[in-house]
C-alpha cells in the first residue's frame, strides 16, 4: 500500500466514525425522549 492509500483509508475511516457517533447520539436522544414521555403518560 501506498501512502496515498493508506490516507484516503484513514479519512474514510474517520468520515464512517464520525457519521456513526452522530446516529449513536441521536438515538440515544430519542431513546430518552421515548422513555421521558412514558414515564410521563404514566403519571
């Protein structure tokens, strides 16, 4: 493998992470959310 190569791997690699961490966190809101308004109903 060249440089090259290795760098746009690295880069895709960080783009993936990037996008991963953002859905992780945006379902973790959600489930929050979904939990907040359960709880809520039930009261």
């Amino acid at each position: 493998m060249t440089k090259e190569e290795i760098k746009k791997l690295v880069e895709n690699s960080k783009k993936i992470l990037e996008q991963d961490r953002e859905n992780f966190a945006k379902s973790i809101k959600n489930d929050l959310a979904s939990f907040k308004k359960k709880t809520l109903d039930r009261i």
